[in-house]
C-alpha cells in the first residue's frame, strides 16, 4: 500500500476527535443564572488544530545531527506516534526506508550539498524502495522563497522552518496528514500538485501558479 493511502487511509479515524475539537464541551458560566451555560472550545497553539490520533503513524526521520534526532524523537513520542525510525543520512535511509514503509518521511534539507532534496526527488522517482506518493516534510533553517521553491520542486508536501518546536513538528504532521491534493507527474514533476494551496484542514482550491501547471 502507498504511503499516501496508508495516511489517508488513518485521516479517516480522526473524525472524532476533530468533531470534539470543533464542538468543544459546556461549562456553567460563573454567576449566572441556572441552566445558562457557554461553549468552551478547545485550542491548541492560539488556533484550533485538529488533536490528531497518530498511534497508527510510522515516521521516518533522516537528520544527520544525533541531538536533534534524539530531541524530536522525544517530541513525538509525547504526540504518542505510533513509531519513529530515525537514521544520520541519505544513504543510510535508502537502506532502511523499504523495511520501515513508513506513512511520512521526514527530511533535514541542512545536509552536505543537495542530499536532503536529492533523497526527496528519489522516493518521488520511486527509487527508495518505498511508494512515490508518500507524504514527505521537509526542514531548514534556510527561509528565502527560492528555497522553498527548490523543496516544492522536489515534490515535498510541506517545509518546515527551525528551530524545530513541538508546536511546529506537531502542525507540520497535521499539515501533511491532512493534505489531500492529488498527486501528479507531469513534465519531470512528480508530487502533490502544485496549484493547490494547503491550509491546516486540507487544500483550499486555490491556484497560486501563473502558469496553471501542476
């Protein structure tokens, strides 16, 4: 089963705890009268973000720092997702993606040269041993808009920018899992489709490419 799927597959179980989200739970209001009450909505982070279950989750994770590794490894086991498999670089994920299939590969851009963005454009080939359309979340310190461009390209579904918070690991998970652009190869391009802008619940419909291309 492609990686994708298998998230999609996982969307799917989390309408209850979204619905909670959304509907939240009823409190008395303090001094008023009998039987008046207010809905008390639950936020996460000054916004709602959907409280996902990720148990089921597989993450692989390829950072060539082993502080950091450990740290997010941390942070997602308080996420409580389902396993974490965590390597040092490009080729030794090549060597261990296949066995893990997980559901989302997770990418330090901040390698040597172009490995990180490299191993992105081979899972989208489909040259990792693993599906083509597995959702894939890419980090850098690096902000600028060409950048990002270069990890769009890549066929990345979402960039994450450091210092990797809690806050930002756990949204960048809820972005990809949420994602439901279709996936295309069109002209050497091979990923979520471009012309599609993705908002915390999933696509907005909108075409942000001048050239209409997917």
């Amino acid at each position: 089963m492609s990686g994708s799927s298998s998230v999609a597959e996982k969307r799917t179980k989390q309408d209850g705890a979204q619905s909670q989200v959304k509907a939240g739970r009823v409190q008395p209001i303090a001094g008023a009268a009998p039987g008046q009450q207010r809905a008390v909505y639950r936020r996460m982070f000054a916004r709602e973000v959907p409280a996902l279950d990720l148990s089921g989750i597989c993450l692989f994770v390829i950072n060539d720092n082993e502080f950091v590794r450990t740290y997010m490894e941390r942070l997602f086991g308080i996420m409580r997702v389902g396993r974490v498999v965590s390597c040092a670089n490009p080729a030794q994920a090549r060597e261990q993606l296949a066995a893990a299939n997980p559901d989302i590969v997770m990418i330090d851009l901040d390698l040597s040269g172009d490995e990180g963005i490299d191993l992105a454009r081979a899972i989208r080939r489909g040259e990792a041993g693993i599906g083509k359309d597995v959702a894939i979340l890419v980090a850098s310190a690096f902000v600028d808009r060409d950048y990002v461009m270069r990890a769009r390209e890549s066929g990345a579904n979402w960039t994450l920018v450091k210092p990797l918070s809690f806050k930002r690991l756990y949204e960048g998970l809820v972005r990809v899992i949420l994602d439901e652009r279709p996936f295309v190869e069109s002209g050497g391009f091979a990923g979520p489709d471009r012309r599609l802008l993705v908002g915390i619940a999933g696509y907005d419909g909108f075409d942000r490419r001048k050239d209409g291309k997917p």
